[in-house]
C-alpha cells in the first residue's frame, strides 16, 4: 500500500499546540549537521525552544557539529521520547532549517529561553560554551494518538514562528 496524501488542511493552532506538546516532551534532541565533503553529523544536546520555534543549546565552539555549523548552517533537529516501545503510540518532531553560534552580545534571549527550561544554567560555569540558535524553515510532526496512526503533518515555519500547513502524508501500518 503506497503512502496516501490527504488533502485536507490540518488547523494552524492545531499544528502550533501539537508542536509544542511534542517540543515539551523530551529535553533531549538529536542535532544533524553537515561536515565538510558533505558527510553527516549528529550529536545528542539538551534544548529549550522560544514561543518561535527556534531552539537554543549550549556547546563547545570546537566540537565537530559547531564547527560544522560555522562552515554550513544547514541542520536538522529531532525530538522524541525514547522510552516509547514498539506497537505503541509513537510521537516525535523533526525540525529543518539553520543554526548558528550566537554572538556574545544577542546571547542574552537565548540564555534566557534556556534558563527558563533549566533554571540550574543560571548558577553553572557556561564559559568554556556558547549557546546556539536553529530557526526552522519546516517541521514534520508525528503523534499517532493525536494525529492518527502514522500520519505525518509537514508545515513550513516562517519568521516569528508563523506556521502554513503543507501537507499530511498517512503511511500505511
């Protein structure tokens, strides 16, 4: 059974409530980025997200993703719970867009968007780190207990985290 496209809209405040249902469960994501000679990368991070849809992280400026990101902003983010068991609900998103160091001055919003989800950062020694900035252009949301059983909803993110139903593709189980 090939994968069905529906063509009905899903709700924008139905997409932006889901998103950030899903964004709150988990701390953790997996980061992709891209290395040069266009080999992949992914590294494990804790984030916290804006009302937006951006998404901050703390990292040390040479490690192998945040070099990655200085030569090609270019990345993608999924979040998940991964205590979920096969044959059960499944849920995740999965973000894509661009990421960036943020520069000293601008760091303060990010600090204070990750604080707010890890109020501990404020008391630690984040120097040897800087935080960093993803701003998606697009995400792929996945909640079969919200959405139904394989149903995937694509929308595009636009700037001030405005959000555009694209499309819902339903794969078969």
């Amino acid at each position: 059974m090939p994968i069905e496209r529906s063509r009905r809209p899903l709700a924008v405040a139905r997409i932006r409530a889901e998103a950030r249902r899903l964004l709150d469960g988990s701390t953790l994501c997996a980061i992709a980025t891209v290395s040069p000679g266009n080999r992949a990368h992914v590294n494990t991070a804790y984030f916290a997200w804006s009302r937006e849809f951006e998404l901050v992280w703390l990292s040390e400026p040479a490690a192998r993703h945040s070099r990655n990101l200085r030569a090609n902003s270019t990345a993608a983010i999924a979040v998940y719970d991964s205590s979920q068991s096969w044959e059960k609900p499944d849920r995740g998103i999965q973000l894509f867009g661009s990421a960036r160091e943020v520069a000293a001055p601008a760091a303060r919003p990010a600090e204070r968007v990750y604080a707010r989800r890890f109020p501990e950062s404020a008391q630690a020694d984040l120097s040897p780190y800087r935080f960093y900035r993803f701003r998606p252009s697009r995400m792929k949301l996945f909640d079969e207990a919200a959405l139904g059983a394989g149903v995937f909803v694509t929308a595009t993110v636009r700037s001030g985290g405005r959000i555009a139903w694209e499309r819902t593709e339903i794969y078969p189980r």
